[in-house]
C-alpha cells in the first residue's frame, strides 16, 4: 500500500490538473473520478485521514449527476469503514443510494448497501439483521465473478457478527477473510484482519498475552506494508489492553 500510495499521488498530479466536464470528455471524467477515489482510500489507509476527505470532497457537489455521487459514496463509504467511522460511513452509504434507489450501479452500489450495514450494526441496530443481509450481498454480488475487497467486506461481517454477539459466525467470517486473501491476493487490509483476529480472540476469552501478540503483529505487518492507519488503530487497541478490561 506504500507504493500503492506513491504512485497514485504521482498520478494524481495529472488527475487534478485537468478538470472537465461529462459531456466534454466521459471517458476522462469517469477515469478521474475512480482515480481520485482510489487515491482517497490509499491516503487514508496510509493514515491522512484528512487529506482522504478532501480529496473526496472534490467528487460530488449537492445536484450532481447519480453516477458522480455513486462513485462519491462507494470510495467514501468504504474509507470510512476501514477508518472505523459508523457515522460517517451510514451518512456516505445513505446518499448514493438515495442517488440510486433502484441498484443501477450495481458494482460501485454494492459496497454502499454492505457499509450501511455495517454502520448500523456498530451503531447497535439490530447487528444480527444488519450481518445477515451483508452475508447476502457478499454472496450475491461480490463472488462470482470476484470482485474487489472480498477479503474486506468478510471483515467486516465479522465486525457485524462480533457486534451481535455470535462469535462463532464472526469466527467463520474471519477464517473466510484470511482465505480470499490467498485465493485473490487482496492483501491491503491484512493487518485489519489481524486487528479483528485479536478483538475476537479477546471476546472468546483468550489470554491478554494471546491477544496481544497477534495486535502487535497487526501493527508490525501494518507499518511494514504503509497502511499506517491500520498500525495506528491496533495501537490504540494495544493502550485499551493496557487500560484495563475492554467493552466488547
């Protein structure tokens, strides 16, 4: 994600230079818009937190057309999952499907309706129901063919499920995580992976030792790669361990 992060920056040189309208050049228009995107989730997994909403908020204006706010809404809504936000996550998510109410832009609209329910799984609204329709939309949309961020969105499930309670299906959302991450090498959310892994086995009741090793992995693989958000969210995880007891 290092390197992921250096070159989209270079490109984004070119990319924010020239600025057109849809009608003038489509095919440049929508290449800046998944670009600047991309490079507002790099950013953001690189931890500039907000430097990634500025280059969102380059995106879509109040009126703009369904497919510009889509785009919008998919990078935002996937950012601020990955950065932990529930809030901001459900406000991004909500308006690109209020752009698309009837799933046009099926690709991009998935990631939306799968970070609304996340969001309101980690806002406590009904986080059972929440996982089961993300587990649909996973399996519907994302599978076949496979799409990007499999491995994230099984992470997230695990969140939802760790969110209601089941540990068991949280745990096998989190085993089949790890697995598409060797079956398609979406590696960039590894070290949330492993900060998830470490929140489970906490809530399973294993030791603090345990769950600490498998934190600092998650930091030390995280630092590593240059998805220094990740390294920072697992050392805020490792100073709750130190702190005392966490609410799960």
């Amino acid at each position: 994600m290092g390197e992921a992060f250096r070159r989209l920056t270079e490109a984004s040189r070119i990319l924010l230079t020239r600025v057109v309208r849809r009608e003038e050049d489509p095919v440049w228009y929508d290449l800046q818009l998944l670009m600047i995107g991309m490079l507002a989730e790099a950013t953001a997994m690189h931890d500039d937190i907000d430097g990634a909403r500025s280059l969102l908020d380059r995106l879509a204006a109040p009126g703009d057309a369904p497919f510009t706010i889509t785009v919008w809404a998919a990078h935002a809504a996937r950012m601020e999952a990955l950065i932990g936000d529930p809030v901001r996550a459900l406000r991004a998510a909500e308006r690109g499907i209020a752009a698309d109410p009837d799933f046009s832009f099926v690709f991009l609209g998935t990631y939306q309706r799968l970070v609304r329910c996340w969001a309101l799984a980690m806002t406590g609204r009904d986080p059972a129901g929440a996982a089961a329709e993300a587990e649909r939309i996973i399996a519907t949309n994302l599978l076949d063919p496979p799409r990007a961020s499999v491995s994230t969105c099984y992470g997230h499930l695990c969140e939802m499920w760790l969110a209601a309670g089941a540990l068991d299906k949280a745990a096998a959302a989190l085993d089949r995580a790890d697995s598409c991450l060797d079956l398609y090498g979406q590696r960039y959310a590894e070290g949330l992976l492993l900060l998830l892994r470490a929140r489970l086995l906490l809530a399973g009741g294993e030791s603090v030792a345990e769950v600490r090793a498998v934190a600092e992995r998650c930091r030390t693989l995280s630092t590593e790669r240059g998805t220094h958000l990740f390294a920072r969210r697992a050392e805020e995880f490792l100073a709750t361990l130190d702190d005392g007891p966490v609410a799960h």
